[in-house]
C-alpha cells in the first residue's frame, strides 16, 4: 500500500532552504501538491482551508513548534486523522518520545534522503491501512 502521489502535502520549517530539499525530495517520489508553511500557527491555518494526506513538519520553530502543531492537531477532530511525520535535528530520546505521546505517525532525524523519506511515507502508509 502506498501514499496517493495526487493528495496534498503540507511543509512545515521555518527554514526556507529545508522546505525546498523536502519539496525537491518529495517531487523525486511523484508527489507534486506540496503546500508549505512557515511556523505551527501558519500550518493549522492552512490545515482548516484545505485537506491534506499529509503533514511533514520540523519540530524547532517560532512562535508555534511542530511539536505544539502536532498536539493542535490531534486535539481538532477535524484534523485529528491526519497523517503525520515529525522532521528533526535532535534525536534525542525524549523527544521521540514526546512526540509518539503526542501522536505523532513517524519521525525522521536529519539530514535524510529520498530513500529515508519514502520508507518513512510507506511506513506511515502501511500503519494507516493496517
């Protein structure tokens, strides 16, 4: 079971040249609908415009971390479904842990590959459809 290339994803990083690897890795794959915000409040705001079958998203931004995102979401019944991948520098154990509490769908340290990102994308396909 794999990901619907057609279904938008969303980027959240508030740093610029992160959202255009991701992007770039997520075009490598077949996915061509991908949204982009610069900060959690910014994502949840586009979140309730449109429908996304995923949200990639960094953990350390300003004012709204992913972390904090992810927590909203899984708090909206709206958006509590929404598949979701959290992007980080740190990996440490904590916030691992932190975030699979929180509900996160898997978790990618960087820097990564397009092989790393697909596998994680299958991953959380796969749990979805289990």
């Amino acid at each position: 079971m794999t990901f619907d290339s057609s279904m938008p994803i969303l980027v959240v990083d508030d740093y610029q040249t992160m959202v255009r690897i991701i992007r770039n890795l997520l075009k490598q794959l077949g996915f061509e609908e991908v949204d982009e915000a610069s900060d959690g409040s910014e994502a949840l705001a586009k979140m309730r415009e449109r429908k996304y079958g995923l949200v990639i998203s960094d953990w350390n931004m300003q004012p709204m971390t992913g972390y904090e995102l992810l927590k909203q979401v899984r708090a909206d019944r709206d958006l509590h479904a929404t598949p979701f991948i959290m992007v980080t520098a740190e990996s440490k154990t904590e916030n691992v842990i932190a975030a699979k509490r929180a509900g996160v769908n898997n978790y990618i340290v960087k820097p990564f590959n397009a092989q790393t990102l697909k596998a994680k994308i299958d991953a959380v396909c796969q749990s979805l459809h289990a």
